[in-house]
C-alpha cells in the first residue's frame, strides 16, 4: 500500500448495499485513481474502514435480469470476495460503473507495463547468469524461449510442454 501513502483525489463516493444473497449490508465506496476504499455507513461521523484494494485486481461484470434492483446493481470481485453492489438509483450505480470501469483499466495498463529483470543461472553456462526480461504478461514458457534465444538455442531444438 506505498502508493497509498501518496496523495491522491478522491474521484467519487457514496453508499452502496453489498449482497451475497439474502445476506446484505450497508456500505460506504470511495473511489481513489488507484483504490476502492470500502468503509461502514456512517455513525456519529465515524468510518471504520473495511478494506482498502488496489484497482489493478478488482474485477466487473453485469448482473443478469431478475430482480427490481437488477438494473440498478453490478457485480464487484478482487481475489477472495465477490459480491453484489445495488446503489439507491441507476444513475448513480452508471457513474460508478463508468469511473470504475475506466480506473481499474488504467491502473491494470500502467500496472502491465511494469517489467523486471530476471537473472536466470544456467549450469555448464559460461556467462551464466542471463538477465530475461519479464513482464507480466509473460508465461514460464515465455520466459524459457527468451533464455534459450539469448544463449543461442533455437526453440526447434529444444521440446517445450504443450499448455
């Protein structure tokens, strides 16, 4: 959470009721260029916050036809929880969707663009280790055809396992 410490605007925020069926609670979303910050609804002017996620792991989708508050809902992920989020109108449930959707894809870009450099030891190698550079994007069969074309060995030369 470094780049928390940085200062950022805060882009929109407001109530939400987060559900996993029957099950839902009053919740209170703050949206950051880089963050969703969920928080209890407010009592006596104190937020207790419930979590903070970076927008480079949450997820979106539709939620399908059933219910009254079908349209006014969308369906929030990050790894480890999932759940439902009905706002009071549709407009305002359209704005979220909008500013959030345009967030987590600009921060999973800048996030992809991030590369590091492995060092990769490499046994009777002379000039071992090789540097490869990784993003992340790259799978470990990605990784191995950089390897062996940086030392000379052609993918033809060498099985690779099927995915």
């Amino acid at each position: 959470m470094s780049s928390m410490a940085t200062y950022q605007n805060l882009l929109i925020h407001g109530p939400v009721e987060p559900g996993n069926g029957w099950h839902r609670k009053k919740r209170h979303l703050f949206l950051f260029r880089d963050y969703l910050l969920i928080s209890n609804t407010r009592c006596k002017n104190i937020l207790k916050i419930k979590c903070v996620i970076p927008l480079h792991i949450v997820w979106m989708d539709k939620v399908e036809e059933g219910d009254s508050d079908a349209k006014k809902s969308f369906l929030l992920g990050w790894p480890m929880e999932n759940f439902r989020a009905t706002f009071l109108s549709l407009e305002q449930k359209e704005k979220w969707c909008s500013l959030l959707e345009r967030n987590i894809n600009l921060t999973k870009e800048k996030d992809n663009q991030k590369t590091l450099e492995l060092p990769i030891f490499i046994k009777d190698i002379q000039h071992s280790p090789v540097a490869v550079t990784a993003t992340s994007f790259d799978t470990v069969n990605d990784i191995i055809k950089k390897t062996l074309s940086i030392i000379g060995i052609t993918d033809t030369n060498v099985h690779m396992p099927s995915k």
